[in-house]
C-alpha cells in the first residue's frame, strides 16, 4: 500500500503531526510498500522559511525515512505543491468542461451571515448554494481564467456538488456514510486570489502519485466526503483511507501549531531521545502495552491496524518525559 506523509511547512512538528507520520510510516513499510513526502506549501502566505528543512530533519530524527520527496527526487515529481500548479490547472479544465464548476463572489462573510448557512465543519461554515442559487453563469476555461487573472471583481471557484450518496471504508473509524442533510456542499476549488485550494490539489496529487493509502489525523474526515466526489467527477481512483485519533493537550484541547505546543524539538531540549518519543506514540496509538521506548523499524512487523486505538490519547510533556494518559470521560 504505497501512502504518503504531505505536512505543510508553517511551523515545526508537534506530537499529533509525529504521530500521524510515524502511523502513516509504519501502514506503508509493514505492506512492503514505498512512502512518499509531499511538502503542502500552497498558502505561501503562511509558509515559515526553514521549516520544510526542519520538518525533514525531525521526522528522520524519528527514524523514519522516505523513498521520493522534495529532497530525494522520484518519478512522480515535483513533490511541492507549489512547483505543481499546472496540474491544478488542467483537472480544473476538466472540470469546467464537465460543468462542474461555477464562479463564486461571496466573502466569507457573506456565507457566515447567511441564514440558510448549515453546519460548520473543519473548513468553516458549508456553502450555503448563493452563487449557484441566483443562476451565475459559468465560464469557460478561457472567460474564467480572465476573470480571475483580469481587472474585475475577483471571484472564486466552486465545486457543483451532485446530491449522490457517498460511502467510504475507512481502516480506523469503520464505515463512514455521507447521506442528507450532511451532503457534499459546493466548496471552493480555487480561491479568489487564485490560489487553488487543499481539496483540489490534494486529490490531484494523489492521484498522479499513485498512493493507495491516506492515513492521517481524524481532524480531517470531514474533508474526504469532498475529495471522494472530486475524485469521481475527474474520474481518478480513490485510495483508501484511515483517520487516527487526535493526539491532545494536557486539557484535552486539540494541538495546533498556531497555539504553539511542545515540538518535537522542545522535546530534544527536555533531553528525550527517539525512541522515548516513538514508543509514547506507539502506546498512545495502541500499537504498544506501554511507553517503552523503541526505534520506528521495530514497529514494522508488529503494525496492524486492527491495533489501532479509535478514541483520542492526552500526551504531554512532565517532568521532562511523556506521560500518557486517557481522554477523560464525559458525563451524558
């Protein structure tokens, strides 16, 4: 099962990225597979200089390795997003062949204030149908890339969702239905400002690099459903996934790199080694009984993800170790 690690360079890693990658790792290398890193570095904006180096740096300090990426070469190159635009240009082409395609004048908060806006998820509030709503018309490749590139308004560019049924199996949280009121919404393929969104390329990407099997964080399930209808309307086979369980705070808050918690290099500094770290993973996950420490190659013959814990684990730094421990119970 060839899979893929696509961290975005905005920060160093923290433990819920070095657990997701140490997983994905680990999936790949127990089925004999190959292992991709693909740098996600569309957002430029938020691209942290050095980062990409970092986060190399770490996830080798973890004892992981990769057969094709940014630094390493290989035949599905290049392995930045942003060296791979023309790609994201053709699929929407097809898109906007196909009609599945229209421009967008809505702000974000235009759809926050509207009344009719369903529920929010990871990516903010769904698309509530506006622009398709009043019967915009759609462009043609030609029309469209004017009215992005041109002196007019600046639009963006949606996705005209189908209201089919979508099921996928997924290898942690089990078979995952997405049926009414929770069907696909029309999101947004390429931004106002011309940069081409995380659901787009991301399909497009592993598509083209042939990866069998997406495994990351359960904070982004709720984008599959999206990049399930992409991958059937630009008629690209779809991997498998698996969504791991969150790695949190010590107050059961979710770790995000803008919040700052410990990186993996703030552990270094603690005087923790690689494989004090692995092997907290590795417990958090349910892969080990205990935190003992392990180097990643060790894990590879005893990977199954039917060891896979499916709720979330609190992991934080004490005294200069990592201490593991449940996610409290919440009272009905």
């Amino acid at each position: 099962m060839r899979g893929r690690y696509a961290p975005s360079p905005t920060g160093d890693l923290h433990l819920g990225n070095a657990r997701t990658a140490l997983v994905a790792w680990l999936a790949a290398r127990a089925a004999g597979s190959s292992f991709v890193l693909r740098v996600e570095d569309l957002d430029r904006g938020r691209v942290v200089p050095d980062a990409e180096a970092r986060i190399m740096a770490d996830l080798r300090w973890l004892g992981l390795d990769w057969d094709e990426g940014p630094d390493v070469g290989g035949p599905s190159g290049p392995y930045r997003q942003s060296e791979r635009l023309p790609l994201y240009e053709e699929a929407l082409d097809r898109l906007i062949e196909k009609g599945r395609v229209y421009s967008c004048t809505c702000s974000r908060a235009d759809i926050q204030r509207a009344a009719s806006a369903p529920h929010a998820d990871e990516e903010g509030p769904r698309y509530p149908g506006t622009c398709r709503g009043r019967g915009r018309v759609e462009l043609g490749p030609s029309a469209l890339r004017e009215r992005l590139g041109g002196g007019g308004p600046r639009v963006a560019v949606r996705f005209l969702a189908e209201p089919d049924p979508l099921v996928c199996q997924d290898e942690v949280q089990g078979m995952v239905e997405v049926l009414p009121p929770r069907m696909v919404d029309d999101f947004v393929l390429r931004r106002a400002d011309g940069v081409f969104a995380y659901q787009l390329a991301v399909v497009v990407d592993d598509a083209a690099m042939k990866i069998e099997e997406v495994v990351r964080a359960a904070d982004l399930l709720s984008s599959t459903p999206r990049q399930l209808a992409l991958f059937r309307a630009l008629q690209l086979p779809p991997p498998l996934f698996a969504h791991v369980p969150l790695v949190l705070g010590p107050e059961g808050q979710r770790l995000a790199k803008r919040t700052r918690p410990p990186s993996l290099r703030d552990l270094v500094a603690h005087g923790l080694k690689p494989e004090d770290v692995v092997g907290a993973l590795a417990a958090s996950v349910g892969l080990l009984k205990t935190a003992t420490p392990v180097a990643a190659r060790e894990l590879v013959t005893h990977f199954r993800w039917t060891a896979v814990a499916t709720t979330p684990a609190v992991v934080q730094v004490q005294d200069g170790d990592l201490v593991l421990r449940p996610l409290p119970q919440q009272s009905e």
